[in-house]
C-alpha cells in the first residue's frame, strides 16, 4: 500500500473516529443546552492538535505519535487521538506539564461559559491549541479569540497546529495571571488549568456582565463580573482535575494527613473537594464535622465571592455563616 493511500486511509479512520466521539458526547448530554458545539467538535479534527501523546504503562510513559513508521502504531495513534480521554502531551522530568483535556469535559465547559456570536473570549492555558479552535470555530477567526499560555514552546505548537486546522486566533506567550490586557476587554474567560484563587487581572479585563469559568480546588466556578473589583458565582456540578496554573497564581502541591478520619470520608471525592477549597482555613477535623453536620454537599452549593482585596468561597450563601478565605 503506498504512502499515500495509508495517509487517505487513516484520514478516512479519524473522520469515522471523530464522528464516534461526537455520538459519545451526544450520549453524555454535554451540550443538550447548546448544540452549536457539537457541530464545532464534528468539524475541529483533535488529531491535528495531538501529533504525539503520551499514555501511562508499567513504569512511566509510552509515546504515540503520528509519524511513526509501523502503520499499526500510526492507527492507534489516530483512535486515541478520537478517545475520550484526557492526552499527556508534554513531559518534564516525569512530570506532567501540558496535555489535551477530555472532550466530554470541554464540551461541558463551553456550553457553561454561555457564548454568544460576537462574544471577545480568552483562553487561560493554550496547550495543544485544540479548544482555542473549537471557540475559533463557533466564533470566526476575525479576532474574537485569545488564548494564552506562559511558554513558548507551548504557544508556537498551538500555533503550528491552529494553523493546520485552518484557524488563526490570536495565541500570545505570557502569564495567565495576568490575563492579555492587549486583548481587552473580554465578554468570556475560560480557564484549562487549576488554580487557587481568581486573578484580579481577570476582572479587570471584562466588561460588565462578562462571565468567568475556571477550574478551583477540583472543581469548576461560573463567576459573573459586576466590575473591574466585584464577581461572583456557584461551582458546577462535575468534578474537574487539571495541569496547575504555572505563572504568578498557582495551585500549590500538597498533601493532608486524613489520618482518624472514617474511610468512607477520606475516599469520597467530595469531601476531598472540601478540603481543597478550604485548606489553610479548616483543619480536616473541622472539615469533616461540617461535611457531616451539612449532609455532604454538593458542589453546586459552593461558591466564590471576590469584593476589593478580599476573596472568599463559601457554601448556600456568601453571607452565610460558613466561608473560607482565599489566596489573594
């Protein structure tokens, strides 16, 4: 078989695998709200953003890539690149530092952040270029796109790859933290890392009424933006785990010791949310007391709150008596 029908061929097997993607999200009911992105994510083909990955074996990472010369290596490649899975898809030292997220969940997350036509959005954590693309897509390539990322090897891939695809938003090297006030002002921000507080840059890039959507303490908050010093919003109900924000607001690793507490509180996923929200506020003893006490929320019934300086989440109400500051 030549080269050439083996590259029509595979070409043949991601169309046929990008459309089972899009029956699986279909079945999730991610985007029953908004259907316009099912059309985005029929037509954004993921293997051009994933020219490699990498996926865990026994002992560390193997790597898939495009152009590998075994054409069976080449066909697993190309249906991984259409799983419904979050892709590895830059190592440092062993550890993760960029990857492609899981399509069900950016679904999820782009019928949450409300786009609307003619909407200015920008994208915290570029990585492979593929949802800066999907919002290229639903947008149009006439500047209503940012995304920015603090590396330049990251942005000058993401760049290659939006290219390949056909889109061209703007992709800027930078701290995320502080937002692209170039670009400015936003009607969306959408954030693809974690963080552990909200960047007052955000704030101060969106208009009012802008709507903020951003992954905090394995969780994701939809915040509305009142001014340039005021938002507010509840968490959503999906758990979300994603590569920390690297530039000046981070997620800072850590571990808490659980020990004395009940297993059926250490292993719950929720509970484990609580404690990431609040830590540095409440001890886990404390923590489980209110879980307990509160009937173990869920995550809808959090929120944040940013006012001035101050920033603090809270759980039914940010007046209420349970709040937790957080990082400024």
């Amino acid at each position: 078989m030549s080269a050439h029908a083996l590259d029509r061929d595979l070409e043949d097997l991601a169309a046929s695998a990008r459309a089972a993607l899009v029956r699986e999200i279909d079945m999730s009911g991610a985007w029953d709200d908004d259907p316009v992105w099912r059309e985005a994510f029929a037509a954004v083909p993921r293997h051009l953003f994933v020219p490699y990955y990498y996926v865990g074996v026994a002992g560390g990472y193997e790597r898939r890539w495009g152009q590998n010369p075994d054409p069976g290596e080449r066909e697993r490649w190309v249906r991984g690149a259409y799983a419904d899975t979050p892709l590895a898809t830059r190592l440092r030292d062993g550890d993760l530092v960029s990857s492609s997220s899981q399509p069900s969940l950016m679904a999820m997350m782009l019928v949450a952040l409300e786009v609307k036509d003619g909407n200015r959005v920008l994208e915290i954590g570029a990585g492979t270029g593929y949802n800066a693309a999907l919002l290229a897509h639903r947008l149009g390539d006439d500047g209503l796109v940012t995304t920015v990322d603090l590396e330049p090897e990251i942005t000058e891939s993401a760049r290659q790859h939006l290219a390949a695809a056909g889109h061209h938003p703007a992709v800027v090297t930078g701290d995320g933290a502080r937002g692209v006030p170039e670009r400015a002002p936003f009607d969306r921000i959408i954030a693809t890392c974690t963080l552990t507080s909200i960047p007052r840059a955000w704030l101060a890039q969106c208009r009012p009424g802008a709507r903020i959507l951003t992954p905090l303490a394995t969780g994701l908050v939809a915040l509305a933006v009142w001014d340039a010093g005021h938002a507010e919003g509840s968490f959503l109900h999906t758990p979300a785990y994603f590569v920390p924000l690297r530039g000046g607001t981070r997620a800072e690793p850590g571990s808490t010791n659980l020990g004395g507490l009940p297993r059926r509180a250490r292993d719950h996923e929720l509970f484990r949310f609580l404690l990431a929200l609040t830590r540095g506020s409440l001890d886990p003893q404390e923590a489980y007391a209110l879980w307990e006490r509160e009937g173990q929320p869920q995550r809808e019934r959090y929120g944040i709150t940013v006012s001035g300086e101050h920033a603090w989440a809270w759980l039914d109400d940010p007046e209420g008596p349970y709040a937790w500051a957080l990082p400024g």
